[in-house]
C-alpha cells in the first residue's frame, strides 16, 4: 500500500511489546473511546433527554445495564479485527458471500442516513440558537469534517475526534447544575413499568441508541487501519470498556438534567430537536449553562459521530466494493474512499439544510437501529463463533452468555419498537 509519506514518517509506531503498560495503552487507546463518545450522537442526545421528561428516572438503570452490553458487543469488533486483521464488511463477505455482506452494508446505509441527519440537525439548531443562518452553520461545519479527513492520518483523525468529543463532558455540569432529588432518582431506579407500550418505545429508543450498525463497522476498521496487534488485545478491551462507561455516563448525566428540570414542569414536552431541549434548559439552568454549555456538548457529540458514521460508511462500502479504504492513503491514491466520506457529510448537510423538518424524526432513527439488531448482532456474533482462529472464538460460558446478552438485547429492542408503535 503507498501510504502518505511526507506526513506519516513523522508517526510513531505503536510499541510492540506489551510493558510498559500505560505507554502502549495511550498508543493504542482511540478506536473505542472515539466510536463510544460518538455514540452519544444528537439522536442518542434527544433520546436520553425525552427519557427524562416522559419517565423521570425510570429509564436511568437502562443506561447502567446497558454499558455490559455495550462492552461485549464493541469487544467482539476488536477481537475480529486484531486477530484477522479485516474490517467488518471484507471479514463477512470473505466468511458468508457477496450477497449477505451487501445486505449488511445495506443495513449501515440505512443507519448512517439517519445518523448524519440527526448530526447536522443538531449542528444547524445550536447555530439559529446564535441568530447563525442555517446554511452558514452546515457549510462551516461540512467543510472542518472533510478538511479534517482530508488533510489528516488516521491517528491525527482520532486525535481529533477525541477533541472535540471531550466538549460532551459539558453534559455533567448541565447536570450538575440542574441539584437531581437524591430519593426521587433512586425511587426511579427501581421502577420500570414495563407493562406500559410508551415506556417500551423509548426502552427501544435507546438501546437502538447505544448500540448502531455503524459502531461496528466503524471500531472493526479503525482497529484494522490502525494496524493493533494482538499483543494489544488487553490494551484495546480496555479502550473499548473505559469508553462504553463515559457513553453512558454521558447518557445519564443528560437524562438526568432532563428529568429534574424539564420534567418536573411539562412532562408532556415535545423535545424534537436540541433547539426545544435547550430552550426549555435556559429558563431553568440560566443562559449561560442552558444554552452555552447544552450547545457545546451538542456541537462536540454531533462532530466527532458525522466523522465516525461517515468514515464507517467509506470503510464499510469500501470492503464489500474492494476499492483502495484506508486514512493512510493519499486522497489521490484512494479517490473513491474520500468520495464517499465527502458525499455523505455534503449529502447529510444540504438535505438539513433543504428540508429542517426531518429532525423530528430523531427518536424514530433510534428505534430504527433496534429494529436492525437481529441481523447486526447476528452477523457479529456468528462471525465471532466461524471467522476467527480457532484459539480466539466464542467459547464456553462466556460464548454462550454473548448469546444470551444479544438474543435479549435484539428481542427488547425489537419488541419494544413494535410494541411501542402500536403494531400488537
């Protein structure tokens, strides 16, 4: 492969060996804490927030429960990608065929349309937030997304992703600030009504709001791309696990300010966009936290998951196409990887900016990724049962636990999401 000379000499290789262990564990950290703060999209912002207005706390212990799963399901990409050294669409099209690896590509288009939609949604209402015209605020940021990737390595990328997903920790002093009632937020630990149709709409919401097709190709490929080896693995495990806690600590923390404030006033609020959420902040919070500090964690989570959805969508079509996909690469030397993370962040910016009312649809697009689950989890785990070496597959207890965690994790998000729409 031509790599990108003149800027990747300046790299320095990930140490080999294993000790000491803090230096190769800062080497190798990135792929999952960048895939889990982008995890915290717009659509998992608004999710999270809306949970808090309808249910109080009742939909806090979720995102504890939720942060195992979220664990065992992003370690199987790790663990696929160290030890066969392909990324997740190549490894099902070279284990299962063509045609099942085009349906799973399929499946993450499907996801990342409704993900970059959410991201620039959540760009353009922190922008009008600031009398900022929505295209003005689109074209700025779709123009940093490409400059970023274009004109970076992908250890520079991460390093920026990592950046600017930092600006989500603004989520913990909104809050903060917002003084939760200690006993009401344990009585809502406790309480899950799951009998209740809506109260499982949103159970369904964010699950498909935590765990997304385009998390797996992406982590899978950036694991590949950065080249890990396997005496990495336990480096990597740990980046992923310490990333799935930040997650949902961030979900949390936004679930939280939501239900001590919003919902304590209007339990009915429509919170469709980060715009209603954030106007609905500042009477209560002031304006400096409500609209300042909310818009800067927004800004940060909508950034770094366009980057990750797009380059999971160049990456992803790029195994099952078999054109030229890596960050090492040239722009020139692999002209249809950077088009098709071009044409997804230009693509998801004009369509925000043509028609602003698709945002409303953020909650559905969470649900939507539930309802993809059997076959997300299903080709992960299979491939984790058939494609790696015999010494490193699913086995035993563990083997059979990630089949349970996942037969229920897909069954409640499916279940949820037709239960909650009304269907039976």
């Amino acid at each position: 492969m031509h790599a990108r000379t003149p800027v990747t000499t300046t790299e320095q290789p990930i140490p080999a060996a294993p000790t000491p262990g803090w230096r190769t564990f800062l080497a190798v950290v990135g792929p999952g804490l960048v895939v889990m703060l982008a995890d915290t999209d717009v659509g998992s912002i608004i999710t999270a927030a809306q949970s808090g207005v309808q249910w109080g706390y009742r939909l806090l212990l979720l995102q504890i429960l939720l942060i195992p799963v979220l664990y065992i399901v992003q370690e199987l990409t790790v663990r696929l990608a160290i030890f066969t050294g392909k990324g997740h669409g190549e490894l099902i099209r070279d284990t299962f065929g063509p045609f099942w690896a085009w349906v799973s590509v399929a499946g993450l288009g499907v996801a990342t349309v409704g993900a970059l939609l959410t991201e620039f949604s959540g760009i353009a209402g922190v922008g009008e937030l600031y009398g900022i015209p929505r295209m003005v605020s689109l074209a700025l940021c779709a123009a940093f997304l490409i400059l970023v990737v274009l004109t970076g390595t992908y250890r520079r990328v991460e390093r920026a992703a990592i950046l600017l997903g930092l600006f989500e920790f603004a989520f913990f002093l909104v809050a903060y600030e917002a003084h939760p009632a200690g006993h009401a937020l344990v009585q809502g630990l406790v309480q899950m009504p799951l009998a209740d149709k809506d109260y499982l709409y949103l159970v369904a919401a964010n699950i498909g709001a935590v765990i997304m097709p385009w998390m797996i190709f992406y982590q899978q490929s950036a694991v590949a791309d950065k080249k890990l080896r396997p005496e990495h693995y336990r480096h990597a495990k740990w980046d992923t696990a310490l990333g799935a806690v930040i997650a949902q600590a961030i979900m949390a923390a936004i679930l939280v300010a939501a239900a001590a404030t919003i919902g304590k006033s209007d339990a009915h609020a429509g919170l469709n966009t980060i715009g209603d959420i954030t106007k609905a902040l500042v009477p209560i919070l002031g304006p400096d936290i409500g609209r300042f500090v909310f818009g800067l964690g927004t800004i940060g989570a909508a950034l770094v998951a366009a980057i990750v959805v797009s380059l999971a969508s160049a990456w992803g079509f790029g195994e099952i196409a078999g054109y030229k996909r890596s960050l090492e690469y040239h722009p020139s030397e692999a002209p249809l990887f950077y088009s098709v993370y071009t044409v997804a962040v230009i693509g998801g910016a004009v369509t925000v900016g043509l028609v602003p009312n698709l945002v409303t649809l953020n909650i559905g697009v969470e649900v939507m990724n539930a309802l993809m689950l059997p076959i997300v989890l299903g080709f992960l785990v299979a491939l984790a049962f058939k494609a790696l070496p015999p010494q490193h597959r699913l086995r035993g207890p563990y083997g059979w636990m990630v089949i349970g965690v996942s037969l229920l994790t897909a069954g409640l998000g499916v279940y949820g999401g037709i239960s909650g729409a009304g269907l039976f």
